[in-house]
C-alpha cells in the first residue's frame, strides 16, 4: 500500500498540473491577442471621430485613435516609449510585440513548472534526483524571468527556490534511508 502523504503529494501535484494547463491556455491566448494587436497596430489607422463598420448586419463606430496615442493617459513599456519611435501606431504594435514576449516567458515558466508537477504526480517518490535537479532549473528559468521586473523580488524567489531545494534533497536523503531499512 501507497503512503497516504505520497498520495496527498500526488493529488496536489495533479491538481496543479491542470491548473497550470488553464493558465497556459489563458497565456496562449493572450499571445495571440497581442499578436492580432499588433498586427491591427501596424495595418489599421482609425479616425479620430471614428470610424463606422459593419459586424454581423449592425453598424458600429470603432473609436480607436491610434495615431493619437499621444493623447492617451495609458504608456507601454517604459523602454519601448524610450525609442522615441515617431508614429504612434508602429509605438504601440512593437508594445504589443514587447507585451506577447513577455507573455510568452512567462507561459515557458509555466510550462516548465508543469512539467515539474507532472514529472512528482507520475513518479514512484517525489524525491528522486531527477525531481531535485529540475526543481533547481525551475527555480533559475523562474529568477531569471523575474529579474526582469525587479532585482529584489528575483533575489527572494532564487533564495527561496535555493532553500526548498536544499529540504527537497535532505528528502531525498530521508527516502534513501527508508528505502534501504525496508
């Protein structure tokens, strides 16, 4: 009979597999909304009185000044706006295109954490070696992703991805022992 708190791992960890599907889902979508936006940014000029357009038999006034981005309290990134790009429409698609990148990096990570989860909910133990060395990869895909936000909050989540490491491999140690007093 299986340890009932390797089952409680294994149920955990197969929640957080699906969980972690419907974000990817949602990342993915959000790729592709910025790609459409950008793709709309670079083509699509809009009136800034509008611009009235026909969907599904229903007239409809599109007001989307994209050349009077300017005017718009809301700012992309703040080293896209560094570019001092002159138009503002090719300013906001390549904003979009900064915007699907990152969102693109952080569906990696999200992968790359599901894979993790996938990897304990279909192993024997969770604390194999295997486990312990993609835990460490995770936890530097993931700094790294988060340094680019902030220096501070990347040093927090590497430290604590180094610590959790380090009890997960004293697990392993743990699992050794028993294994062998078994």
């Amino acid at each position: 009979m299986e340890n009932e708190k390797i089952l409680n791992i294994k149920k955990a960890a197969h929640t957080t597999t699906k969980i972690l599907n419907v974000i990817k889902g949602i990342f993915l979508a959000a790729i592709i909304a910025c790609g459409i936006g950008a793709l709309l940014c670079f083509v699509i000029k809009f009136d800034p009185n509008g611009k009235e357009v026909n969907i599904l038999g229903k007239n409809i006034t599109i007001y989307a000044p994209v050349d009077y981005m300017e005017q718009m309290d809301v700012q992309g990134f703040e080293f896209v706006n560094g570019l001092k790009i002159e138009s503002a429409s090719i300013e906001a698609a390549v904003n979009c295109i900064v915007a699907m990148a990152v969102v693109a990096l952080a569906m990696v990570a999200i992968i790359i954490i599901r894979n993790l989860f996938k990897l304990i909910e279909d192993s024997d133990t969770p604390f194999t070696a295997e486990i312990a060395k993609k835990i460490k990869v995770t936890g530097i895909v993931v700094s790294v992703i988060v340094l680019t936000e902030s220096v501070g909050i990347a040093a927090i989540v590497a430290l604590s991805f180094w610590c959790f490491s380090c009890i997960y491999e004293y697990g392993i140690e743990l699992q050794k022992h028993e294994d062998e007093t078994l």
